[in-house]
C-alpha cells in the first residue's frame, strides 16, 4: 500500500502530423488506500494517465512516485503494481491457476508452496476456486473478469490499476461487479487507480474521482464534490446525468440576462461574478432535477413548451423549449407531463451555478445541504463512508 | 402446396400466396428449399470437380492394382498371393517389399535395395529438417520484421521473394549457386570449404533442404506476421507487468498465441514438404546416385519415365494415405485442444 | 499378343477408346494426387542421363544433354506443315499417313523433303508430318499409343524397340522388305538390325547409326609427347601426360551417368550386362568392375573430369572444341558442332577406341528405325514409305549430311568418308559396335547401371559393391 504521485506528468506521442498531447502537465497524489478514479471523454488522457504509473509508457516529462520511490525510469515488473486490462488480457494457453501464478513466478522467488496458497486464498476470495483448472476460452466474461482481478491480487502489490475493467461487461453484471469492486476494495484497503469514462461508474465507485480533458486535469475531489462543486463548465456538464443545462447570457452588474429571461442574483453571488468574471459573457448552469414545476409566478419562473417526454420509470425527462434554448428538467416518475404541455418551472436562486463564458471557469456553485434521510438508525463501526462523503475540497 | 415441396415452385406460390401461408411454408420445408438451392448453385464447381481431379484420382486407384499394358490400353489386375490369399496388390507389395528390416536397413542407407524406402528416407530426412527449421524461422523472421526496425518492408519482400518463384526456377537457380564451380564455391574457396555441394551424393540432399528453405521461410514468414497482427498488445503489457521479459514474453504470449497459425503452418509445410518434387527435379533429378529421390520425384520416374503407370499410382496411394493420417491425426489433436477450451 | 484393334468391330473399339481417354486423366491425376504439380518438367535436356557424355540420342541428332548442336535436338520443332494437300482433289481415296520424328531443322528438313516427294509421286498417299523435341520424344510417343493416336509411321530409339515389339504395337515388315531385291535387306549392318528384331520378325529398319568412339585432340598429345590411346594403359598414361605437361585440368571428360562410357569399358574387359540368353544379370562379375575401376580412376586422380561439375560445358562437343578436355567418348553427334564452330580443333581431332591388354574390341552403338504402327489403316502404304526413307536413296538424303552414319554397308563405303576422317573412323568401329539394349526392361537395367556407376563416380561408393548392387536390382527386375 502507497501513496502514488504524479509529479507534472507530460506525455507526447509522435503522431501523423506532428507530436500530438496525451497529458499536459499534471500532477496529482493517489492516497494511500483510495479508490481514485480517473475520468474523462474518450482521448482525455486518462488511459495513458494510468499507463504512465505502470510504466507501460515513458513519461516526456515529469515523474512519477509510488511510496517513497522514484519509479519514473523502473520497468514495469518492479513498480510493484498491478494491472487489470479492458480485455482481461489473460494468457489463452494457461489455465486460470496459470494464469494467476505466472506474475508470481516471473518476478518473485516465492516457494512454490507460498504461490499456491496466494493463489487458493485469492481464488476464495474472488469465488473462482473451482474455475482454476480451467482456461480462459471457457470461462464467462464475468468470470474473465474475476480472474483478471485475482491475476492482481495475488500479487499483492503497492497499487492496483484498472483500464476500464468493467466496460466489457453487460449492464447488469456491470452494476455488480461494481458494488463486488467496491467491497473488495473495502476488504483489501488497497491504492487503486481506475480509469473510466463512465460518469454513473466514476462517481458510484470513487473515493475521489479525478476529471481529465484533453490531457489536462480538469479537478480532483469527492463525487458529491465535483457534482456539486465543480470548478468548471466541463466538470459540471461531464458529471452528472441527464447533464446539466447551460444557457449562455450577459452580467449587466445586477442580473444575468438570458435571452427572454432575467435571472436576478443574490448579493453573495452577484460579488462572485463581479471578481472572477473576465469578459461580459456568463454562462448559467442549472441541473435538470433543479428546475422545480411550480403553479406559483415568480421572478425566477418561466414557462417552456414541453417537446419530448423520456419516462425513465422513476423520473420522466423532460424537453423544454425556451427562447433561450432547451432546457432539460426532472420530474418524478409518477408525474405525467404530456407532450406540448406548457409547464411552468422556478429555477431555485441557490440552485444555479455560473460559469465564466470566456474561460469556462466557476464563478459560483449552488449551495449544498445535506441531510440525513429519515430512517438512518446508526452506523457500523468506524463512520468513513460518512467522512468520505462528507467531502474534502480538492 | 405438398405438390410443390422443396421445388423452386414453392418459393412462387409462397410469394403470390397469403403471409400467412407462406410463412407456414418456411417453417415447413425451409431445409429441402434451401438445399436445393445450394446444390444448384456448387454443381458446377463438382462437376469441374469430379471430371477432372475426382474422376481421376479414383480412377488412379483403380490404376493402383492393375497391370497397365501402355500399348494395349488396358490394365489386368496385378495379381499376387498375400499368405496364401489372391490379392491385386502386386504393385502394392512390389513397391513395399522388400520391408527396410528385411534386408538389414540397407534401403534406408543405400538406393540399391528398394528405392521407395529410399525415396521414404529421403523425403522423412527433407521433412524432419525442413519443417521445424522452415516454422521457426519464418517465425523468427515474422518477429524480427514486426518491430520498428528500418527497412522492414524491404526485407520482408526480400524473404517472400522465393515464395513467388517457381520451383523449377529455384530449382535451377540453386543448381548454379551450388555447382562445384558455382558462385557459393567461389566464396568458399578461399576459405578452403570449396565442396561439390550439389553434385556430390553427401551433401545433396542437404542442399536440397536449404533450397526448401530458402523457399519455405519466407511463405511461412507471411502466414506468421498475419498471426502477429490477431495478438492483443494488452497481453504483452499484461506480461510486462507480470515481469516477462522479451524472450519470456515471446514464450509465454507470442508463440501460444500463434496456435492457429502454427497449425496451419505446420500442416501446409508437412504436406508441402512430404510432396517436395519440382525443386528436386529441377536441381538434380532426383540425383546425384539418387541422392535427391524423394517420394514424388520417384513417382514422377516410375510413371513417366519407366511407364509403369500402376506402380506408380500405388506409390501416390501410399503417399496420399501417409499424407492423409498425417492431416487427419493432426486435425484431430487439434479439435481436442479446442473443446478443451 | 498381337494387337489387332484395327480389326475389331465398333463397340469394342470404342470402349477402348473411352477407356483410354479416362485412362489420360488418371496420368494427370497422378501427379495431382501426388501434390507435386510443381511446374518442372522432365526437361529436354536433362532428362535421366543427368549430365550424362551428352549423348543418350541414339543417332546423330545431337543427343540429350542440350547441346544445341546445329542439327540437335531440342531445336525447333515447327512441323512444317508439310506434304499436307499436294495432292488436291485426290482426297476422295487419298490413304492418309502420319508420320512422326524429332530433329533440329537440317534434320527436319530432310525428312520432310523425302516425305514430300513421296506424296507427291504416291497419288493414293498423303502424309502429314508432326515434330516432336527429342527429349519428349519417346514419352509422347507412348501416350499416342495409348490414345490410340499414335502416327503410323515413325522414329523409334533402339532401346524402346523391345517393349514396343513384345506389345505387338509394330507392324511386321518382313512380307514388304524381305525378298525386295530393289531394297537390299542384306545391305543393312546385322548388328544394327538386331534391335528391331523379334522372335525373327523384322519391325523397324535402321535409319542410321553412330557408334561411340574415343575422339581425341592431337594437338594436346603432341604437345604432351603423349603416345595416341591405343590401349587402356596407353591412354591413362597419355592423359597422364597432358596433364603435367599442358594447363588442360581434365584431359578426359566423362559423364557422372557414364552412358557413353562405361559400357564398352565393361565389354572390352569381356564382361556383360546379362548372360547369353538375358536371364540373369552379370554386371557384377570381376570384368565389369574392373571396367568401372578402371574408369574411377581415372576421375578419382583428376585424368578426367565430369561435364557441368569439373568441366562447365555439358557435352563433349564444346568441352573438347574450347581445348578444355583432351579426349571424350562420344559420337557422330558432335560433328557437324565441332567442324561448324571449332574447325580447328576440329582438324586435330581423331577417332579410336583403344582396348584393354589382350581385350576384345568393342563400343556401343545408337541406332534408330523407321518403324510403322501394327494399328495402321493403311500397312501396305505404311510399309511402303518405311521402305522409301530407308532405301539407298532415302537413307543418303539423310546420311549425307555427316551428322550420323548410314546404316547400309553400300553406304559407309562411299567416297564421301574419305575426307571426313572423324565420320570414317566411327564407322571403322561400326562392325564391333553393340546398341543398349537389353530386352524390354532395357531403361531400368541402364538406370540402375548408371545411378551405381554415378554413386561411385561422384560420391565414395565401392565400385565392386556398386556393380554388385545393380547385378542384385537387375534380377530382382527380370
């Protein structure tokens, strides 16, 4: 177990024209015992964040850490790492158990009695023990899954990296390899890197979660953080599903004007804007399920033309047309919204966040409340799922 | 519409008839339909087929037990006693007899004895060498030209050059380089190794096997850089991790996975080298003191040159039921490795 | 069995006919089967005799080894297209023959030239020519038979003779040569005739003849003070000579399959390939391997060199033309080459055949017939032009033009071979000259012979084992 940093980590790939970015210059510390997940639109850079740590790519610049060592220029086998691939990439000619042995065998001088226990407790651990004596062509992908996964914990290393393990599996074994994920990870207390670029999987998994765009990171913090508090517009569209809603207007020194709408600020937030904006342009930003329908008028009500209706089962999506644009809402499942429905909604005043129409950067985030639902009677032992939610600012 | 069943017809009425009727007619008899169909449309590749490759062969096998009279075109069965039994195995036994233990081994050491055992031994000799060495390094070369090295392409046309020429022409080519006065002695000669390679009975089968060599590396070269392209680079990533070094990485990735080519390969130079003959003939027919006689070529002189045409269909029977078990035994290993997967 | 296909009624014949053609298929299949169809044939050049003296023809026609002799083989075989229609409207009742022979174009044109006249002096005859390469000769030739499509009348090598005559595939000739005053049987050479004839039964005429002789270089013994080889011991002792004396690295040249070599050797030394009645085989007998030690010599102390391996030509007409070799068994073949493209050489060259102390003479002779198929429709017409390409007349046309000896006694005695000393020396040796040919496994035995004899040559085989390992193959044959 270590604590990984990445110290100003650039990556340059020779390309068809000219060097192309992969990552730019980042940096970023992986604690000791967290699930960190990296995240981002396909090309972001974070498979190669992660192949960076693993040595399976060279850095251009920067370096990188795992516990105390400079492992910048060690090969692979002696960063004491582990890896599970998107295809498994387990050894077709070799049995499971040869499969799990062989990391084990190539870079350790174990006694073989050791191997096999490893193996046998790692086998239990994961419920593949009767798969062993198999090869991988006739296991299940769930079950490849598995296998790739006790691959890497046999060899009980520093941290684990994962490239997108899951996205081979069907919806449903992917939801539950995502809960089994989490609890082993509870179970092993190990540093883990897990790259997605699935928001629903990042967010459910992470103890943090690390945004990267176009090679650059982006922010680094909680789920609820980066939900909640996200320090840019990419953030804020990229977490969240249906994404938030994002309405270009002015700041006229009181109020931000959006087409056919004025949206008065508050005095806390109106100073927000009047220090970090940069040009005339903010950019409004409003979650779906914030956009509350309402029979009350307001000044901060409008009245859209329903244009579709996606019924989710608990929720129906909404489609609403504006004059400034359309705009996404939630309602309640068993709330019947009819298409061409003129519905009228209240955008709360602490709900909306702002983002610099030039730079993207936040200006303000909406307020965050948190309660305990009724019904939490206790908790087991030591409280950090709590803590962790609690929220740390990154 | 039982009347119409599995004539095209049916497929006419189904279409003019009611949805309903016609989907009952394709559950009914989509098989015989379809077969059909099918059969129309290979017969003319089966007739091709059976007229000329077919026909034949089976008729070759009816050549096999016959003593063909060239001048009177016709064949009597070759009559001749197996333990007391009247048999038209003649060309058979001629051809076997005398068994290599019965005379001691010699026709496996001399070509004075029996020379279908001689032309065994020499074509057995040309596989067990030719095949391993042609495999591995056609791998070796795949592997070598699948890095960034320069020139890569080059080189790989370089060693798929061979593959294109004819084996006449190789065949010939070989024959000059290796001449006692050829380009290869004029090389060797000052290192005193000068040797009448291809025309001394010592070396020239071995010559032989560095023709097919020299032919077969490159082809195989082909097969096993397509092979390289269908392994997952996360494999050796995961191997790198797991602390495979590069020889390591090809032992435990890259060669397993090459099973099917492997086989394929394996299979194609066994077969390719069990019937090696245009090389053979073209660089030494078959000799020197028949040195080079492997099994075709002795084929090839039974028929043509000593017309004897049912003695040497017996031969091809007995190479084909060689080639044959080969295959088949081979095929078989390989289906069993697949259901154990 | 005698064939008499011509004589069966339709339905039989046709049955055959079906079977033959199935029968060309399975010739195919064979080598399908066999996987081979690797696109090498048996080439014209380099048949079986592999690199042999460059000779295996059986007349002057230049041999198999692709010697590109002016008049060889292998030359083009453009068939001329001639004597077709000369004889326009007669084609009513015009008996059609075809007629087949190798040959080069001096070859070719002779023999179209006398077939021409024939059809146009024959009204009830026209003939159509076909030219086959020599190498592909006798195999094509086969086939035809096979096929039923063979010519009626045609060349035919001495050593196939036997088969074709145990086959009944030749008409017999007797009724039209024997008793034909104009024709002269007798005139033609006994042992020449022998070949193609069978149970007493006469089936093809010989055509012409070379026997092979020891042609040797004059100059180079002059040079040498070698004494001419008139004895075994007088020619290693020459070759001997040469070799110390002059820059000739291999005074001899032999071929690694000594068919132009090896076997008058053995007869000389009183030794045989079979014994008297062709029984039993006696190559392996204390006289034939001395013949082949006598030879092993010769090679194994670098006195002779072997063609396309020691010496770069392949046959014997460049290799003593370019001075490279001082002497070399061989036949009329290489004359018209040698008097064409090397006359200086040429001038120095003579012709002997030297015997061992106290040996009998002996040499090998090639010889070829005109011989017509038992199958044709038309015997008498058949017979007819055999007899007209091998009168005194139609056997000059050819003879004449040196490339081979006739095969009449009237012929050879001609003033013509005065001045042609290489053509009257091998003719000298006609009388004691004796063909390949050893009954109807004739191609097996001589293979077996020369695959030993090529075993010991190039390789380290034990002449006496060798020759005793072909005495064993050649039984096992008969």
């Amino acid at each position: 177990m270590a604590e990984t940093t990445l110290d100003g980590v650039t990556k340059r790939f020779a390309g068809d024209d000219g060097e192309v970015l992969a990552v730019d210059d980042l940096s970023l510390t992986v604690r000791d015992g967290e699930f960190l997940v990296l995240v981002g639109p396909s090309g972001c850079g974070k498979s190669t964040t992660l192949r960076t740590i693993a040595g399976l790519e060279a850095v251009s610049a920067g370096a990188v850490h795992i516990g105390d060592r400079d492992v910048t220029d060690v090969k692979p086998k002696d960063r004491d790492i582990a890896m599970v691939f998107q295809s498994y990439a387990l050894y077709p000619q070799k049995t499971v158990r040869g499969n799990m042995r062989f990391g084990l065998e190539m870079t350790t001088d174990l006694p073989d009695a050791e191997i096999t226990e490893r193996v046998a407790d790692a086998a239990e651990l994961l419920d593949i023990t009767e798969l062993l004596d198999r090869r991988p062509a006739a296991l299940s992908g769930g079950q490849q899954q598995r296998v790739a996964l006790g691959r890497a914990i046999v060899r009980d290393p520093a941290v684990f990296l994962m490239d997108e393990p899951l996205s081979n599996l069907d919806a449903k074994l992917r939801a539950e390899m995502r809960t089994e994920l989490q609890a082993l990870h509870d179970q092993l207390g190990a540093t883990t890197v897990y790259v997605t670029h699935d928001q629903t999987e990042a967010m459910t998994m992470g103890d943090r979660i690390a945004v990267l765009d176009g090679g650059r990171l982006q922010q680094v913090g909680t789920p609820m953080e980066t939900y909640y508090e996200p320090t840019n517009e990419f953030v804020a569209t990229f977490v969240g599903s249906p994404s938030m809603n994002i309405v270009e207007g002015t700041f006229d020194g009181e109020a931000i004007q959006l087409p056919g709408f004025e949206f008065p600020l508050a005095d806390d937030q109106r100073e927000a804007v009047e220090a970090g904006l940069t040009g005339e342009t903010v950019r409004l930003g409003v979650r779906p399920e914030d956009i509350v329908l309402t029979d009350e008028t307001g000044p901060r009500t409008v009245e859209f033309e329903t244009l579709v209706v996606e019924p989710m089962g608990n929720e129906n999506v909404l489609h609403l047309d504006h004059e400034m644009g359309e705009v996404v809402a939630t309602v309640g499942g068993n709330q019947r919204v009819r298409k061409g429905d003129r519905v009228r909604a209240t955008l709360g005043a602490d709900r909306v966040h702002a983002f610099d129409g030039t730079t993207g950067e936040a200006l303000f985030n909406r307020t965050r409340d948190e309660q305990r639902p009724p019904g939490v009677v206790g908790a087991r032992g030591t409280d950090d799922r709590a803590e962790t939610d609690g929220g740390e600012t990154g | 519409m039982s009347t119409f069943d599995g004539g095209i017809g049916s497929r006419v009425v189904g279409a003019v008839g009611s949805a309903r009727s016609r989907l009952a007619a394709l559950a009914d008899r989509p098989t015989t339909e379809n077969n059909l169909v099918g059969y129309l449309l290979v017969l003319p590749n089966v007739v091709v087929f059976s007229l000329f490759l077919l026909g034949p062969i089976a008729y070759a096998f009816v050549l096999s037990f016959q003593e063909w009279n060239l001048f009177l075109g016709t064949g009597e069965p070759a009559w001749t006693e197996v333990f007391g039994v009247r048999l038209p195995v003649a060309n058979y036994l001629d051809t076997l007899m005398p068994l290599p233990w019965e005379n001691d081994w010699g026709s496996i050491r001399s070509p004075s004895y029996n020379l279908w055992w001689f032309a065994v031994r020499n074509t057995v000799a040309y596989t067990a060498v030719v095949v391993p060495v042609q495999i591995v390094g056609g791998f070796l070369v795949a592997l070598a030209l699948d890095t960034r090295i320069r020139g890569k392409k080059v080189f790989r046309a370089a060693y798929f050059m061979p593959v294109m020429l004819s084996a006449a022409a190789s065949g010939v080519i070989w024959r000059w380089v290796m001449a006692k006065n050829g380009v290869l002695n004029e090389l060797l000669r000052p290192l005193g190794l000068a040797y009448p390679w291809a025309s001394s009975p010592d070396t020239a089968l071995a010559a032989l096997m560095l023709i097919g060599l020299w032919g077969g590396i490159g082809f195989n070269m082909i097969l096993y850089l397509a092979g390289l392209q269908n392994i997952p680079e996360e494999l050796y990533e995961a191997a790198r991790i797991d602390g495979a070094d590069g020889w390591q990485r090809v032992r435990h990735v890259t060669w397993p996975n090459l099973r099917n080519t492997h086989f394929f390969v394996t299979v194609l130079a066994i077969i390719g080298t069990f019937q090696v003959f245009g090389i053979a003939l073209a660089f030494a027919e078959g000799g020197p003191a028949r040195a080079t006689t492997t099994i075709v070529v002795l084929i090839y002189e039974t028929a043509f040159v000593e017309s004897s045409f049912g003695r040497a269909a017996s031969m091809a029977f007995l190479l084909f039921a060689v080639v044959f078990v080969f295959s088949y035994y081979r095929y078989r290993i390989q289906q069993q490795q697949e259901v154990e997967y | 069995m005698t064939r008499n296909d011509s004589t069966d009624d339709g339905t039989d014949r046709d049955r055959l006919t079906r079977r033959r053609l199935l029968y060309s298929g399975a010739v195919s299949s064979l080598v399908f089967t066999a996987g081979c169809g690797g696109g090498s044939d048996s080439g014209t050049d380099d048949g079986s005799d592999g690199g042999g003296d460059g000779d295996g023809g059986s007349d002057g026609d230049g041999g198999s080894d692709g010697d590109g002799s002016s008049d060889g083989d292998g030359g083009s075989d453009g068939d001329g297209g001639m004597g077709t229609d000369t004889d326009g409207g007669m084609d009513g009742d015009a008996t059609t023959l075809s007629v087949a022979s190798w040959g080069g174009e001096t070859e070719q044109e002779i023999v179209t030239g006398i077939l021409d006249e024939y059809d146009s002096s024959n009204d009830s005859v026209r003939i159509e020519y076909q030219n086959t390469p020599f190498g592909e000769y006798s195999q094509t030739l086969q086939t035809q038979f096979a096929g039923d499509e063979e010519p009626d009348v045609f060349y035919l090598i001495a050593d196939d003779a036997p088969t074709f005559m145990r086959n009944g595939a030749l008409l017999a000739l007797d009724d039209y040569v024997r008793g034909d005053d104009a024709f002269n049987l007798d005139d033609i050479l006994d042992n020449l005739l022998e070949p193609f004839t069978y149970e007493g039964t006469i089936y093809g005429i010989p055509k012409d003849f070379t026997p092979v002789g020891l042609m040797y270089d004059t100059a180079h013994l002059d040079q040498a003070g070698a004494p001419d080889p008139e004895t075994w011991s007088d020619m290693r002792t020459a070759l001997e000579m040469v070799k110390s004396e002059t820059d000739v690295e291999y005074p001899m040249a032999v071929g690694s399959q000594p068919r132009n070599t090896l076997m008058q050797l053995v007869w000389q030394n009183g030794g045989d390939v079979l014994n008297e009645d062709g029984t039993e085989a006696v190559i392996g007998s204390q006289e034939a391997i001395e013949a082949l030690e006598f030879l092993n010599g010769l090679v194994e102390d670098d006195l002779a060199g072997i063609y396309e391996q020691d010496i770069e030509a392949t046959w014997a007409a460049p290799a003593l033309g370019e001075g490279t070799t001082t002497m070399a068994m061989t036949g009329a073949w290489v004359i018209s080459t040698l008097e064409g493209d090397y006359s200086e050489v040429y001038d120095a060259l003579e012709v002997g055949m030297p015997v061992p102390e106290g040996g009998e003479e002996a040499t090998v002779v090639f010889t070829t017939s005109w011989s017509a198929s038992a199958n044709t429709d038309a015997p008498d017409a058949a017979a007819g032009l055999v007899k007209a390409l091998t009168n005194e007349e139609g056997m000059w046309d050819w003879a004449s033009t040196g490339t081979a000896l006739p095969s009449r006694q009237s012929l050879l005695e001609r003033d013509f071979y005065d001045d042609r000393p290489l053509l009257d020396g091998l003719g000298d040796l006609g009388s004691v000259g004796r063909p390949l040919v050893f009954g109807p496994k004739t191609p097996t035995i001589l293979d077996s012979i020369m695959t030993e004899a090529e075993a010991v040559l190039t390789g380290d085989k034990d002449p006496a084992t060798a020759l005793e390992d072909a005495q064993r193959q050649i039984n096992q044959e008969l």
